[in-house]
C-alpha cells in the first residue's frame, strides 16, 4: 500500500493537469473565428441586433439602427446603409489582436473595434468607450 501512494499522487496530479488543460482550451465563448467568417467567401450582410452601454446596460435600437445594414466584401470593402444614406470604405481584421478596423472613404474618419465573438452568425463588437453591438449575419 506505501508503494500506491506516489502513483495516486502522480496520477492524480497528471488528471488535474488535464483537466486545466481542457478548461483553458475551451475558453467559453469568447470565439473569434477567421476573417473570412466576416466577409464570406465574396460578401456577407451584417445587421445589429442588441446594442449594450458601456456599463452593460441594454441600450434599445432606434428604427434607424434596426434598418441599418453592414456588408463586408472579400476584397476589403464595406458599405453600410439604411434610412437612405449610404457609407463606404475598407475594412482590415487583425485575428491575433482580435481587431476590426474601418476606413470611411473620403474622410479621415476610421472607427476600431475589437471583436469579443466572431462566428459564421454572430459578431460582438466592443468600441472604444466600452459599449458593445451584437450584430446578426443575414
């Protein structure tokens, strides 16, 4: 029985150590996914769905920002319209910083977002001032 008591200790430990491993690999929902889950394989069109203040509270959606829609291109481009206005510019995703950059053509205008989840449906935005929109791809 002397004999049992390092192994369970080593095997004991070796179970805790896989067990942190799986923990920290599956990282909860925190996924940012590729560029291309952006954009597509040409374009793909994204629209809000829920905006949060800074502090996390819910901030409603005006019929505006409901109406609004954002596509992203494969070549970098984006258009963002709704309520008769049109916006365009070029986009870039650093993955490794989890960053979204947006050049607004003809202004010196560019807005950088990090990105907290990215899947093939849903993209989380956080601004700069700590607000975040969750937008839907359609």
């Amino acid at each position: 029985m002397e004999n049992m008591k390092p192994k369970m200790s080593q095997w004991y430990t070796a179970a805790l150590a896989l067990l942190m491993l799986v923990l920290v690999s599956c990282g909860g929902n925190e996924k940012v996914g590729t560029e291309n889950m952006i954009s597509g394989s040409s374009s793909k069109t994204w629209k809000a769905d829920k905006e949060l203040t800074a502090t996390g509270d819910k901030d409603k959606l005006t019929g505006e920002e409901k109406a609004e829609t954002m596509q992203f291109y494969s070549d970098g481009r984006f258009a963002l319209g709704g309520g008769g206005s049109l916006q365009t510019g070029t986009w870039s995703f650093d993955q490794a910083a989890k960053r979204l950059s947006l050049q607004f053509q003809g202004t010196d205008v560019s807005e950088n977002f990090d990105v907290e989840q990215l899947t093939e449906k849903e993209m989380r935005l956080v601004a700069r001032d700590g607000s975040k929109m969750e937008l839907k791809a359609q």
